[in-house]
C-alpha cells in the first residue's frame, strides 16, 4: 500500500513542480501599455472626429442659414427686376404692386447715396475723381452733379453719347444740357438714372443705373431685406455679404477686429469650388467658427457670405469629450494596474501554496518510506529482541547471584532491560499501527460505547495524577459506520494526550454533539498547558514531538485514522489555558452518501 502512495505522491509532486518564474505580470503589463495606447489613440482620433463632425454640424446650420437667405434675395431680386420690366397691361395687379415697392427699395437706397453726395458738393469735398472713384465702387454707369442749368460741374468721367444721333445732341443750335442728354440716353437706350433736386433748385445729383448697375444695387438690396428678415442670432456673432472684389455688400453684427478681409481664398469660393470654408479663430473671450460661403443667384455665383457662429457650445462638448476619454483612460490603466497586482498576489500565493504542497509530499513520501521502514524493521528486530527478552528472563531466573547485594542490583539491571524492551515493542507497535491506519473494516457502532470503555481504561490513571474526566453525551446512541479498534485508538491517543498536557490538578471534558444534519462532533477539552499557533501547525506533523521518550505518533496516527473515516480533527488551544480537539464524523459511509 505504501509504495504505491509513495508513487502516487513523485507524480503529484512531478505535476507541481515549479521551475521557472511568474512572467504573466510582465505580460499583463505590455498588454495594458498596449491597450491604453490604443484607447489614447482612439480617443485621439475620436475627438478629431467629433470635432469634425461639430464642425460639420455648425457648417450645415450655416448653409441652412445661407439657403434661406439666398431664397429670400432670389424673391426679392426677383420682385426688384420685374419692377423695372415694361408692362403693356394698365391694371396692377398684385405681384405688380409687389413689384413695384420692391423696386422703391432699390430707389430708397440710391437716393440715400445720391443724399450723401449731396452733402459732400455742400462741404466742397466733391471732385471728379472722387465721383469716379465712388461710381466705379458701387457699379453706376455714370454719377454728376448738376447746376441750376442742369449742366455737369463734377461728374465720373465723359458722358457717353455715342447711342445718340448728332442732330439729338443739340437744340436750336445750342448743346443740350446734360441732364437732358441723360434723358434721351434712357428713352434710347434704357439706362435709368436717378435724380435728387436741391428744394432751392440750386443744384442736382444725377445716378444712372445700367442693368449691371441695376442687378448690383438690386442685389444689394434684396441682401439686406433678407439678412432683416432672418435676423440676429442662432449664435451668429456675425454675417456679412461681399461682393467678388471682397467688398461689403451688406451685413449684420461686427467682424472682430483680428479679421480681415483677406484671410480666406476668396477667389476659390467664387468659382464654386468649394461648398464652404470654415476655421476656428478667437477674439477675446469669444470663440468663432469663420466661414465664407458662395451665394447663388439663379445657379450662379453674385456673391460671398461671410458668418461667424458661437462656438462655445462646440468647444464645451469636445472638452467634455475629452475629459471623459481621459477618465476613462485612468480607469483602464487603473483596472490594469489593480488586475497586475491582484495576479501578482494570486500568483505569489499560489507559489507559496505550491512550495508548501512540495514541502508536504517531501514529507508524506519520508512517513511513507517511514512506513516501509517500520514495517521491514518490526520484523527484523521483534524476533532479536524476544532472544533478549528470554534470555533476560532465563538470567533472572537461573543465574541470580546469592549475595544480597548483588542480587538487588542483579534485579535492578534486569528490570531495565526488560523495560526498554517492552519500550522498544512499543515503539515498534506504533509504526505498525500508522502504517495499517487506513487499512478500515467498517461497521455500525455506537461512538459512546467507544468513548466509554476509552473513559473506563483511562480513568484510574487520571485520578492517580488528580485529573477528573466529565462526560456530556447530547447525542446517544450516536451510531456511525467505523472500524471499532482503529476508531478507539484514535480517540486512546487524544485523551491521553489531553492528560500529559496537565501538569498537576485539572480536568478534561468530553463531548458527544450533533453538527448539521449528517455530522457528529466529539470534542476532547483539557485544562492542560494549551498550545501556540506554531505548535498547533506541527502537531500533525510525525517528526514533531514534545516527549522524552517516543517517537510522538499518537496525534498523526490519530489524525490518519479520523481522515480514513472520512472525518476531519479541528484544534483549538489557548497557550496556558488549555486545548479541544473537535472530531468531526460523519453520520453515513461516504460511498453510500456519494452514491445516493
């Protein structure tokens, strides 16, 4: 039996082996760099990307924004043309109407200019390269301004007459004044003018308009009605029209003063290129998306729009998108370093379990060579020490020296003799009985009638060392499958253990008790000298003992015995103040329990 759990052993121990080093931690730890790289780089790439598509978000509400206007000034414009269209029809009727107050927007605005020319011929700050400076600006055919005569005294260039016959240039062979040429050049040709006569006819401001001119002022003005009609906000800081020389149309808000006109290819979005541009500046403690778009009219491209929208919000959802990712990247590298550790500890204690797993077969293979051992030397040395045994007796009895003296020392020697080898048989009988420990032939029986012949053996000897034994049997007959010689050995060993533990007077206590429903527990408690916790980890151990004399197997053989019933012994000790052991049986055979 023995050498095939000593086998059984060098293969445990085989599989358990450890030669090498933890490197898991190690690993643990790329993979986490790794993964919090790519988390870091993920977030990265997803902040860009909700940037992005904030970005985008922003651009889609300005093009709406750009959408409504550029219909807004499509109607208008197209209320302003049809105004200055020729109708045969004497009724109005009501897009008519319309188109005519839409046409008095265009007029209302070149009178406002022609008003502010007037006041500059007044300030003597008119000249004729002024008028042609400010004519080419805003797209007029031609700007004057007139004496009470009607004729030109500053004007943007030569008035071109060439449309007109030579025989119209004049009237009773004196040259027309210029105002009247400027009328016959409309009934010719159909260039329109405006004119702002002085309440004292003093003077007059003469703007003609050819349809070029007419499309830049109309568009100049459905822009602004329509930038009226949507109005401020929706988080627009501003909004401004251009025309394709980068010059203001009209406009709502005020462009910071970090801007400029020439901060974007302006060129690229009059060509229709591009859908739309946009970039992140900030002035102050504003934060601006700027962006230009081209604005359409009929499917061409007139003019540019300029927005800048609040970006504030945009920038309050990426810092929280980023805040997150890093919360979230500090809670991978915690959970990581957390798991590295957790495996370090885990993989340290099962090292230590698996050092103390070897320790424990190195020494279950020695008990088991210590088996060996017993039973090879019961039978070489049983049959020497019976010679010595006879012949000590035979010595004694036959060869006993007559003087006095001598006889009683005679005796003396005699009696040592045969009392260590009675103590060598014992010692002898010890390893044979640990080494058939688990050799069990199980039957029913009552655990208090083992108790009970144990308590009857053992009694005399405790009261001779003042030692009282109480019994507490609050499960009777307690019945339990055992082998009956083995099991009464086993608890032999406890009380007589329990009794060498007390010094002088004391007491030990057994318990007879149930524990749940298919376990009995008998505890054996002294008043004894109690042990350490140290103490408590060797006693199981057959190398450990504290006796003089003997090898200290009674608690191991013991312990075998208990767990060969499919029990378990529980140890509880107080140094100074005495120890219980708790053994605790079960109420059915184990292969009966297992294969119910």
């Amino acid at each position: 039996m023995f050498s095939f759990r000593k086998k059984e052993l060098v293969i445990s121990r085989k599989n358990y082996k450890y030669n090498g080093t933890f490197l898991q931690p190690w690993a643990v730890a790329i993979v986490s760099a790794i993964l919090v790289v790519l988390i870091l780089i993920m977030g990265f790439f997803d902040l860009r990307r909700n940037d992005t598509n904030l970005v985008g978000f922003m651009e889609d509400q300005a093009l709406s924004t750009i959408s409504v206007l550029q219909r807004l000034t499509e109607e208008n414009l197209k209320s302003i043309i049809a105004a200055t269209d020729k109708t045969g029809s004497t009724e109005k009727t009501a897009s008519q109407e319309e188109a005519t107050y839409s046409k008095r927007w265009v007029i209302e605005a070149i009178t406002e200019f022609g008003r502010a020319i007037d006041e500059k011929w007044k300030k003597g700050k008119i000249s004729n390269s002024y008028l042609k400076s400010a004519a080419e600006d805003n797209k007029f055919w031609y700007l004057a301004v007139l004496n009470r005569q009607g004729q030109a005294v500053y004007q943007s260039g030569r008035l071109n007459t060439d449309m007109l016959d030579r025989n119209e240039l004049t009237k009773d062979g004196r040259k027309l004044p210029t105002i009247d040429l400027i009328e016959k050049i409309r009934a010719r040709q159909g260039i329109g003018f405006v004119a702002l006569r002085r309440k004292d006819d003093s003077g007059t401001v003469v703007i003609n308009l050819d349809k070029p001119g007419l499309i830049y002022w109309s568009l100049k003005v459905a822009v602004e009605k329509g930038i009226k009609k949507i109005g401020e906000g929706h988080g627009i800081i501003y909004l401004q029209i251009l025309d394709e020389q980068n010059k203001l149309l009209s406009g709502v808000g005020q462009l910071p003063d970090e801007l400029n006109g020439n901060d974007f290819n302006f060129r690229e979005v009059m060509s229709g290129k591009v859908k739309i541009i946009s970039r992140k500046v900030n002035s102050g403690d504003s934060k601006i998306l700027d962006m230009v778009a081209p604005l359409y009219i009929d499917k061409k491209v007139v003019s540019i729009v300029r927005m800048g929208l609040d970006r504030g919000s945009m920038d309050k959802i990426i810092a929280e998108n980023r805040r997150n990712i890093f919360v979230f990247m500090i809670f991978i590298a915690f959970v990581a370093i957390l798991s590295m550790w957790l495996l370090y500890h885990d993989q340290n204690r099962h090292l230590a379990g698996i050092i103390e797993m070897e320790r424990r077969l190195e020494k279950a293979e020695r008990l088991s060579s210590l088996g060996q051992l017993a039973a090879g030397v019961a039978h070489e040395i049983r049959n020497p020490l019976n010679a010595i045994s006879m012949a000590t007796q035979r010595l004694k009895m036959d060869f006993l020296p007559a003087q006095p003296e001598k006889m009683e020392e005679f005796k003396n020697l005699s009696g040592i003799i045969r009392d260590e080898i009675k103590r060598l048989n014992g010692i002898i009988e010890e390893f044979l009985s640990f080494s058939k420990s688990r050799r069990l032939q199980l039957s029913d029986f009552s655990i208090i009638d083992v108790l009970q012949k144990i308590v009857s053996l053992i009694r005399e000897e405790a009261s001779a060392r003042g030692v009282t034994i109480e019994t507490k049997w609050r499960l009777s007959p307690a019945i339990i499958p055992m082998d009956v010689n083995k099991l009464q050995q086993s608890f032999l060993n406890l009380i007589k253990n329990a009794l060498e533990s007390i010094p002088a007077e004391g007491k030990i206590t057994i318990t007879v008790d149930k524990e749940g429903k298919n376990y009995i527990v008998v505890s054996i408690s002294d008043t004894g000298c109690g042990m350490t916790a140290e103490e408590i980890e060797k006693i199981f151990s057959p190398e450990y003992t504290t006796k003089e004399k003997g090898v200290g197997l009674g608690i191991p053989l013991a312990s075998e015995i208990i767990r060969g019933h499919g029990g378990e012994i529980r140890v509880i000790s107080l140094k100074g103040k005495g120890t219980t052991f708790e053994v605790v049986l079960p109420r059915e055979r184990i292969q009966e329990k297992s294969s119910s």
